[in-house]
C-alpha cells in the first residue's frame, strides 16, 4: 500500500498539524459556546413582549460588559483547552520555502 501526504495527516492523529487542529477546536468550543449560550440567553429575554424597558437595558448592558470582560479570559480558554485535548502547545508553525524565478 502506497501512503502519500494527505493519506498520513488524516491516519496519524498524533501528527503535529492535527494536534493544532484539534487544541484549537477545544479552545474555540468552550470560547463560542460561553459567548452563544450568552446572547441565546439575552435574546430569549429582549423577546418577552412585556418586558420591561429598564430591565432591556440592563439585559444589554451586561452582555456588553461580558464580551469586554471575556476578551481578558485568553489564557482560561486555552486551559481548559489543553486540558480537554491532552495536549501542551499549539504544533510550531512551518513556513513554505519561496521559490524565485530569476529571468
């Protein structure tokens, strides 16, 4: 059986690329699942037709502050992250080599 590139990065799940991938997944399940939850959670709330105005504002005024504050919470995503996914470090970012054409 004759085994090219493509073939080895999908069968070898301990390759450096799909650990990258995968600790990336975990820490952007846990980011956007916080941040939907949130505004599924609010909008539900601004969707109640006898709300209260004062209690509208005060519904956006803390979704805002949550996204401000969850901009400073990089490093608690990306723990939880590793932790999920076993893994310690995003895999090292390889750079193609140019080629020049000298004409």
């Amino acid at each position: 059986m004759i085994l090219n590139k493509k073939t080895l990065l999908k069968s070898n799940p301990k390759n450096s690329v799909n650990q990258c991938v995968h600790l990336k997944w975990h820490f952007m399940q846990f980011f956007w699942n916080d941040i939907l939850e949130r505004f599924d959670l609010t909008s539900h709330l601004l969707l109640d037709p006898k709300i209260v105005l004062q209690t509208a504002v005060n519904a956006l005024n803390s979704l805002l502050s949550f996204v401000q504050e969850i901009r400073n919470k990089y490093e608690e995503y990306e723990e939880k992250a590793k932790q999920m996914s076993g893994l310690k470090d995003y895999a090292p970012i390889r750079y193609r080599k140019k080629k020049w054409v000298t004409g």
